[in-house]
C-alpha cells in the first residue's frame, strides 16, 4: 500500500476516520471502541497530528448535544454557520485529549 506523506488531506482524513470509528461506537454502543478512540487521538496528538474544525464530531457536543459520530446542529444562540460542529466542541475535544478537562460520557 502506498501512503503519500505529504497528502494535504491527511488530517482531515484522520479525524474523519475518528469520527467514523465515534458514530461506529454510537451505533454499537461498544464502549471498547470508546475507549480506542481516546487512545488514537491522544497518540495522533502527541504525535502533533492539529485538530482541524470538525476535529470534535467523535464526542459530545457540550452546546447542542450532537451525539459523537453525528454532525453539529444549530441552536439558539450558536450559529453553526458553514461548520460542521460547535468549536466549543472542538476546543473540549483539545482539552480531554491533552488531559485539561475529564473526559465527558460516554468516553470514559
Ligand atoms: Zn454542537
């Protein structure tokens, strides 16, 4: 298999595939693959792997309540505009990574 390491698309495509692996577990309610998702995105980001804008669609949307897997919807007061997820959940999918913040349910 060849991997092109220079693929510009590559980050967006790791957190795409977090966010297939979060709306997998969702579906299945497999909290072992919970507990991976946690484990690849902490390595990714140690490894300096950025969260890109739709980096927090394999957690809960701490505003709109998305389910992980599932795409930001708008409410009240928080315009998605053209995003496709809350930047709080963004900045909260940062934090739990790094260890800042606990991890939210059902992650832990
Ligand atoms: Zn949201």
């Amino acid at each position: 298999m060849h991997i092109d390491v220079d693929e510009p698309d590559a980050r967006n495509l790791f957190w795409e595939g977090m966010r297939d692996v979060a709306d997998a577990a969702a579906r299945h309610q497999d909290q072992a693959l919970y507990q991976a998702i946690v484990k690849i995105g902490r390595a990714a980001l140690a490894q300096g792997v950025e969260l890109v804008p739709s980096g927090g669609l394999f957690l809960q949307c701490p505003i709109c309540d998305a389910l992980p897997g599932q795409l930001c919807i708008n409410v009240a007061g928080h315009p998605l505009g053209d995003r496709e997820c809350h930047p709080e959940r963004v900045e909260l999918a940062a934090k739990t990574l790094s260890g800042e913040a606990p991890l939210p349910p059902p992650l832990r």
